[in-house]
C-alpha cells in the first residue's frame, strides 16, 4: 500500500507542476479548482505515507485517522475559498481589488466631465470584469471624445475593457428616485 500512495503522490506532484506551468492558477478559478484538487490528492497520499511509517514503527494505529482528519481540514478550507469566490460572481458582486471612489475621480478628471452617476462594477467570471456608468458632460463638450477617453482611461488605469458608457449633457436631469 505504500507503494500505491508512494506513485499516487508522484502523479499528484506531477500534475500539479504540470498545471503550474500551463495554466492560470492564481486568476483562473477553474486552473486553481483542478490544482487545489490536485494538491489535496497529494496531501492524501503524504498523510497516508506518513501514517502508514508511525504504524509500522510504533503500532500507532490512531495516526491514520488523525492525519485523515487534518488532511481533510486542509482541504475544506482550500475549497471553502473557492466557494465564497464563485458565490462572489454568481451574485455579481464588485471585484475586490476595485476602489470604486478612484475609478469615479479618474473620470471626473476627463475634461468636458461635469458628473457621473449610476456607476457599477461586477465580476463576470474570476479574471472578467464590467463595467457601466451614465457619465454627464457640459453642453459644450464633444461626447464622443470624452466617451473615448473614459474607455482608455478604463482600460489603462483599471483594466476594464468590458465598460457601457450612457453619455449625457448637463441638460438631462434624471427624476430622484424616493425609497
């Protein structure tokens, strides 16, 4: 048997470097899910390696599972932070890494922008961002390149590249909304 999880964890080793090298596992959730699963098989095998020397040299038969237990302690946490992230998406909830407050001064400092208003930022996916805003220029402003420069700005500042710009003069009042 020790032989068995003596391969498995080379497998397990060798997957795991495999997926380091190729994939995305610090930004893709799916890359990390398969490499935390990956890396959880591993921690099995070394637990039941390291189980299976205490009961051949001691008789400790207790040491199974007590490295089973914190083997799957591991793993839970591992997996209860991909779950709390993919909750995080699924509800469209606003990147982490985003300031919301800096995204809104870097488009108030476009020239012609008078304010901005309805600003939303989401996650689509673990490394897909959006973006949507009704941006108020003054009557006098060229729209469409003050709408060019909130989009690179965006881009640049934020990597944004998924962003509805509403552009509207100072002219249009939206009607307040009482709740």
């Amino acid at each position: 048997m020790m032989l068995i999880a003596i391969v498995g964890l080379l497998a397990n080793l060798i997957s795991a470097w495999f997926l380091m090298r190729t994939g995305d596992v610090k930004d893709n959730m799916n890359m990390r899910s398969a490499y935390l699963h990956v890396i959880g098989d591993a921690l099995g095998s070394v637990g039941a390696i390291l189980a299976g020397i205490i009961m051949m040299l001691f008789g400790w038969y207790i040491a199974d599972p007590i490295i089973s237990i914190l083997v799957a302690v591991l793993i839970l946490r591992s997996a209860w932070r991909i779950i709390q992230n993919t909750v995080h998406i699924l509800m469209e909830g606003a990147p982490g890494h985003m300031d919301t407050d800096s995204v809104k001064q870097s488009l108030l400092a476009i020239d012609g922008v008078k304010s901005i208003h309805d600003v939303h930022i989401w996650t689509i996916t673990s490394s897909f961002e959006s973006f949507t805003c009704h941006l108020v220029v003054t009557d006098t402003a060229n729209s469409y390149t003050v709408l060019q420069q909130a989009i690179h700005k965006l881009e640049e500042e934020f990597g944004l590249s998924h962003v509805t710009i509403q552009v509207e003069n100072e002219s249009i009042m939206h009607k307040k909304i009482h709740v």
